[in-house]
C-alpha cells in the first residue's frame, strides 16, 4: 500500500526541508541549459549575418560615392589646368 507524503511544516507554514528535485527535474535542467546555449549562439550569428548583409548593401554606396568624387576632383583639377593654372595640393573646402 502507498503511504502518503509527509509534510512536516513549521508553525509559520513554512517547509523545514526544501522538497528533493527528481531525476526528471534534473535532466530537464541540463536539457534547457543546452537550449538556452544554442539560442545564444544562433542570435549571435543571426546579428552577424544581418552586420555583413548591411555591410554588403552599403559598400556600392560608398564605391559610388568615391567615383563620384574622385571624378569631380579629377575634372577640377583638368579645367585648373587649361585655364593655365597648374593645381597644388588637394585641399577640399566645406561650405556651410
């Protein structure tokens, strides 16, 4: 015949020993600890996948922007040059 579960409480209704975890208990314990892990892992390399696919639709930008530049200084640079002016260093001046 199956005794029932003691509960030895005190005065307060407070337990005077912390219930035993069972076998159960502890796998499921390691079990989530692994998951909780592969979730880690998985956003971090979810985060650097979204780093290099932003990366990568920025960089034509910038190419574009650069051959843009640099063939606005080049043509400056060329009419300096036929007005008879031969051009120093380069200096870019920002207006405001």
């Amino acid at each position: 015949m199956h005794r029932p579960p003691v509960l030895d409480m005190t005065p307060e209704g407070e337990f005077r020993d912390p219930p035993r975890p069972s076998g159960l208990n502890a796998v499921l314990a390691g079990t989530s600890r692994i998951a909780l892990l592969i979730a880690l892992v998985a956003g971090g390399l979810l985060l650097v996948a979204l780093a290099i696919f932003f990366i990568g639709l920025l960089l034509p930008v910038v190419i574009g922007a650069a051959l843009v530049a640099s063939v606005s200084m080049w043509w400056r640079r060329r009419r300096l040059r036929r007005m008879g002016i031969e051009p120093g260093p380069l200096f870019v001046v920002v207006r405001r």
